[in-house]
C-alpha cells in the first residue's frame, strides 16, 4: 500500500520520503510549571481517527509540514506548512 502525502514544494511524494516527528500539541508558555512541560514532551494522545501530527521531508526539500491524517486508514486529508 503506498501512502502520498503532499509536500507544499515538491507535490505529492511517497511516505517513505519523510520522517513522523510525533503529533501535534500546542506549545506551552515559556514559564509553564514543570509538569505543564512534562506533559508536552512525553505524554501523547495517540487517539485513533484524525489527528494533526508533524512531518519531515528528509528526503527532499528538507522542510517541516503539518499533516492532517486519519491513522485507521493511513490517508492523509491534507497539509500545509508549518
């Protein structure tokens, strides 16, 4: 089964062109209590369904993208840049 997903700058390319850099969480603010940035840095969701999740292009353009993705089906719904 091939997975494309769409690379803002190279179009639509292969999975195995990319690196998964974990889901998507918002950043807490820079004073935030240690358990605030515990949680951010260790703790994931890992829900099934749709999820936000961060993307590599190692082996092209070498930039960041956010990509939409249900992870029971594989299929990526969309991206944009990060």
């Amino acid at each position: 089964m091939s997975i494309l997903i769409l690379c803002q700058n190279c179009g639509a390319r292969n999975i195995y062109e990319f690196v998964f850099g974990g889901e998507y969480k918002e950043r807490p603010l820079i004073d935030a209590s240690k358990e605030e940035w515990n949680s951010y840095l260790y703790e994931k969701d890992n829900l099934a369904g749709i999820n936000k999740e961060w993307w590599y292009h190692r082996s092209g353009c070498g930039q960041w993208l956010l990509a939409i993705r249900d992870t029971l089906t594989n299929k990526v719904i969309k991206t944009e840049r990060a």
